[in-house]
C-alpha cells in the first residue's frame, strides 16, 4: 500500500498532524556576535612566523 494513500482521509484530503508541545527545556538560540578591538594593529606587526637560525637546536 502507498504511504501517500494512508495520509490522506476518505475524500482526498491530507490529515493533518497535531504535535503536542515539548514539554522538555531547549537551549537559548545561538546568537552570533562581533568583537571588536580597543585599537587597530598595523599591516607590518601582523607577522607571526618566528625566525630562527638554521643553527639552533631547540627541539632536541
């Protein structure tokens, strides 16, 4: 048998489903925010690679 035959009544309608309301406590809604900074950082600080000389040895 088709389910859309079993979801429909008699005379060709769709049933329609009531749902009861959850009565289970949900999480607050994400709500996406901005920060922002006290000033603005210059282009030429904006580095974050560390030069190192090819002679250390720092991770032996």
């Amino acid at each position: 048998m088709d389910v859309k035959n079993m979801q429909t009544e008699g005379n060709g309608t769709e049933k329609k489903t009531n749902f009861i309301p959850n009565p289970l406590p949900v999480p607050k809604r994400h709500t996406k925010r901005e920060m922002g900074y006290d000033h603005e950082i210059s282009p030429d600080k904006m580095h974050y690679d560390v030069e190192i000389h090819p002679g250390d040895d720092f991770d032996l």
